[in-house]
C-alpha cells in the first residue's frame, strides 16, 4: 500500500467518524428542543384571544404589527400570571388594558409611526381563522384586541387563556382558501433550517488532491 494511500484511507476514516458523530448531536438537539404543535392545541369554548390588526397590508405596517405583537405578549405574559381561570385572566386583562395600550403607542412611535392605537377587551367579531390544522367559523369571540391606524391590513392572532400564545408565536390568520399576504406571514413563521455538512465538502477536496 502506498503512502498516499494510507493516508486517504486514515483521513477518509477519521472524517467518517466526526461525521456521524457530529450528526448524532445534531439529531439529539433536534429532538430536545422540539416545540409544542399547534394542530394539537384546540380552541375550548372558554377561551380568550388577542388579535393585532394592521394599518395596512404595506410591508412597514406589517412590520409594526408584528413589532407590536411580540412587545404585548412579553407583557401578557406576566400580566396572565397565576390566572387560574377565564374569570381571572379577564380581570388581569381588563386592570392591565392602560399598560398595554401605552406599550404598543410606544411601539408603534418607535416605529416612526403616528397613527392612532385601539385596544379593546370584550367580544369582537372574528373572520374564520384557521388554528394549525383546525378551522373555527367566523362569528364573535371574547379578545383582546389591537387595532393599529386605519386596521386595514392583515392581521395576526393568538390563543391568551389557556395560554397557547406563549408556546405558539405562528398562529395566524390563514385560511386554506384565501392564499395571499396572511399565509405569507404563516410561511415566515415556520422557515427550514438548512444543514451545510462542511466536513463532507473537506472530503471532497481532500479526495480531487489525493487523487491529482
């Protein structure tokens, strides 16, 4: 055997090895950091939700509703803290409503933004909205609701009590038969991670100068 091809075969073992172990790794913290599945989570009859409705379908505004919601569940979260019931979490709510209007005025002027902010507690109309896999009809459901500007735009919403918002941050206004700007907000939501195996491209090169 050839020197040079005792050391392909040392170097081609060697990355083997440091391959499948750092792909056992990988598999292992995929599988540890796997998050709760909407499509399991079903919407009891008792239940309060949170609505944030866009000035427009404009990419700003979007991105202020967006900016808006992860600003206001952060806060409801500590808000709907030891809520025990859907009596509780609407008292929390409704004690909490001037802190959660002043944060999202704050979040939309940081924005750039001075369009008028609404927020309402109470029963309020809602389209049919799909929740993971399940569609709920349209009709009036208890919510928080915010409404940014003109509420033209597409908007996003969530469970609060039971608090599914806080394990499910891509619920989502898409329907199956209305594709457009809301399922792009879905698929935004859930983008693949790519896996690049780096050693596999070493191997390679190793192999083209081995072998001339």
């Amino acid at each position: 055997m050839t020197d040079r091809l005792r050391w392909l075969v040392a170097l081609t073992g060697l990355i083997l090895v440091i391959v499948w172990v750092a792909h056992g790794r990988a598999t292992s913290v995929t599988a540890n950091v796997a998050l709760p599945d909407a499509a399991d989570a079903a919407i009891p009859a008792e239940a309060i939700r949170f609505r944030v409705i866009a000035n427009s379908d404009a990419p700003e505004d979007q991105a202020v509703k967006r900016a808006v919601r992860d600003a206001v569940v952060a806060h409801l979260e500590d808000v709907l803290r030891g809520a025990q019931s859907v009596d509780e979490a609407r008292a929390h709510l409704a004690k909490a409503l001037p802190t959660i209007e002043a944060l999202a005025v704050k979040t939309v002027r940081a924005a750039g933004f001075a369009y008028p902010v609404d927020v309402t507690l109470g029963r309020v109309p809602f389209p049919t909205k799909r929740y993971g896999t399940r569609i709920y009809p349209a009709g009036e459901y208890e919510a928080l609701r915010i409404t940014l500007g003109d509420g033209r735009g597409q908007n996003w919403w969530c469970v609060l009590f039971p608090p599914l918002c806080f394990v499910d941050m891509a619920g989502s206004d898409a329907v199956a038969s209305q594709p457009g700007p809301a399922a792009a907000q879905a698929a935004e939501d859930e983008r693949p991670v790519e896996t690049r195996f780096f050693l596999l491209d070493v191997l390679r090169r190793l192999l083209e100068w081995l072998w001339g």
